[in-house]
C-alpha cells in the first residue's frame, strides 16, 4: 500500500484507502512534490531553458497534487461524513493560496519568458508557438473560448460577474 494514497498514480484507485486520517498528510506532500518542481523552475540558467523545462514542467508540477485534491473533493461531493468535510477544510486555504501563488511567482514567469524569447522558442511548431504565448497573455494554454470556460460548473454555481477564474 502506497504511503500516500491521495496521491497514488495507480490505474486502479484503492478509495477505501483515502481516508480522512490520510488527507492532512497527503496534502502536505503533494505541495510539496510540487513546491520542489517548481524550484526547479526557479533556478533554471536562462541560457539552459527548454520547453520541456518551463512550460511543460509547470504543466505537470502540480500532477500528484491536483490527483489528491481531486480524489478527495470527489469523495467529498458523493459522501456524507463529517471528518472527511472537516479534513478538507483543514487543507482548503494552504491548496487554494499555493495554487494561487504559481501564477503570481515572478522567478517562475523569468524562466517562462526567458524560454518565450529564446533562439528555440523561435524553432517551435506553430501549436507549440500557440500555446506559450496562450500560457503567458491570458493563462489559457489550451485556448478555450473564454465563454465556454465554465461550462462544466453546476447550473446553481454563482461566479462574480468578471470572474477569470473558477475553482472547485
């Protein structure tokens, strides 16, 4: 059985084994897991950037975590117990502020527009090309129409009238 089991890649997930008792625990790492990839980021010698090294690492930094707080706000949306509720509200401001403190880390943007203005930026497919300044200009990779982007909210989820961003 995997020490942390929120965080478990394995194809079959063991739900018994997400407990509450597990969740403080597997936050805690799965901050960070992902804290020391973006380190990684930070540090990088602008000379040394690669795509593979700023976008796509930042792509997959938070994996294991955005695994764990997946599972676990699943589980809390289709279980009615009170420790697993209280589990995640003990976790919900230390996810949600370093969530929200990526986008705002000027070592990590440094290292993304050191590669956005590097001689290999300039050799990238036009998809490649599409999704870096995607990332950068409006925090959109993937370039989703901006009116479809909450499509996937329930119908009685209110958002602020200019909301950019929806969490969950």
């Amino acid at each position: 059985m995997t020490t942390h089991p929120f965080l478990s890649d394995d194809y079959h997930i063991r739900w018994s084994t997400l407990t509450p008792d597990r969740v403080e625990n597997d936050m805690k790492q799965g901050i960070a897991l992902a804290e020391a990839k973006l380190e990684a980021i930070r540090k990088l010698d602008t000379a040394k950037v690669t795509l593979e090294n700023t976008f796509l690492a930042l792509e997959s930094a938070t994996e294991e975590l955005g695994r764990g707080w997946g599972r676990l706000n699943h589980l809390d949306s289709v279980l009615e117990d009170d420790a697993l509720e209280d589990a995640l509200n003990k976790v919900l401001l230390a996810v949600s502020a370093f969530y929200s403190s990526i986008s705002l880390d000027a070592e990590i943007w440094a290292s993304l527009k050191a590669f956005r203005d590097s001689d290999a930026a300039k050799q990238m497919s036009d998809l490649q090309k599409r999704f870096v300044e995607n990332a950068l200009n409006v925090h959109n990779p993937y370039g989703e129409k901006h009116e479809e982007r909450t499509n996937w909210l329930p119908e009685d989820a209110k958002l602020t009238p200019n909301a950019e961003i929806g969490f969950f």
